[in-house]
C-alpha cells in the first residue's frame, strides 16, 4: 500500500512542477499586446522577418512603414503601406537599393521588389486589410506573390536573398 501512495505522491509532485513552469513561464506576447507600428513578424523558415517601424508623420501618405530582411544576410527591403480606393485596399510597396533624391518613374519600377495587397489576420484565421498605425497588431499577414516576387528581383542571387519567403508571416515579437 506504502508503494501505491509514493507514486501518486510523485505524480502530484511532477504536477506541482509541471503546474509552477506553466505560471512561472513569460506569457508568450501576441499581436493582441502590441501595436501594429512596433510589431515583427517572421515567415514560417526563419529566413526573413519584417519589421514595422512608426511613421513620425502625421501627414504621410503611407499607413505604414516597414523593413524586411533577408536574415543571414545584408538584403533590406524599405516598404510602405498606402490606402487606396475602389475597393478599399491597403496596398504594399516594397523596395530594394533605390536610388536617393529626385527619381524617375522608371528608377522606381527597376528598384521595386514587390507589390500588391496587405491583408492582416486576426487570432480566429478572419483577414482584412492591415490596419494603420495605433491598431492593434496583426497575428498574421499576408503578401501575396512576395516569395516569387523577391526571387525575381535585383534582391535575388549570389550574396543576396536565396530563400524565397512564403507570403504568410507570422507576430514574433513587439519591437521597444
């Protein structure tokens, strides 16, 4: 009997340890903790993570500003997030080595990575527009084309980018 009373005290106290990691354990931090201007995210290999950064600017155009790296390496991309109209769209740009100063449409275009929609996705899987600066962040986005997009780019090749990125990016962290 003395046998069968030691393992159900052992298995409390494998409880009792088990229960102390779980409530002693940081709480993992979800887009839900966090502004959409401070959030990073990273795509599902670990090879790149996108970074938002605060516009400062109460007349800027754009709804958003980020960067994406291209982690093991020096690639950074510059985005921006812009509204647009008819339908109500949050459309991304996404930019490699332009050149500084006064450019030209075509400067632009040959340095542009990608472009398209920006679809946030809440903790229950529902998507939208990503919303601007001050809302809450998004568990998920969503870039479509952006893997092909940056394997066709000048981001692309020997010392660059070498691992295309899935268009979905998962919260990681809130940036301080």
């Amino acid at each position: 009997m003395s046998e069968g009373i030691g393992i159900i005290t052992g298995w409390k106290g494998v409880a009792a340890i088990a229960a102390a990691m779980l409530f002693a354990a940081p709480a993992a931090v979800s887009g839900a903790d966090c502004k959409q201007e401070r959030a990073v995210y990273i795509d599902r290999d670990g090879a790149y993570e996108l970074r938002f950064a605060p516009l400062n600017s109460s007349s800027a155009a754009a709804s958003n500003q980020f960067k994406v790296s291209a982690l093991k390496t020096s690639v950074v991309m510059e985005g921006y997030v812009m509204p647009s109209e008819d339908p109500v769209r949050a459309i991304g740009i996404l930019m490699f080595n332009c050149p500084e100063g006064d450019v030209t449409g075509a400067d632009l275009d040959a340095c542009t990575v990608w472009q398209g929609a920006v679809y946030g996705m809440d903790e229950k899987g529902e998507m939208d527009n990503l919303q601007p600066e001050g809302a809450v962040a998004a568990e998920r986005l969503v870039l479509p084309g952006l893997g092909p997009a940056i394997r066709e780019s000048s981001a692309w090749g020997e010392g660059k980018a070498s691992v295309a990125p899935w268009d979905v990016l998962t919260f990681k962290e809130c940036a301080t």
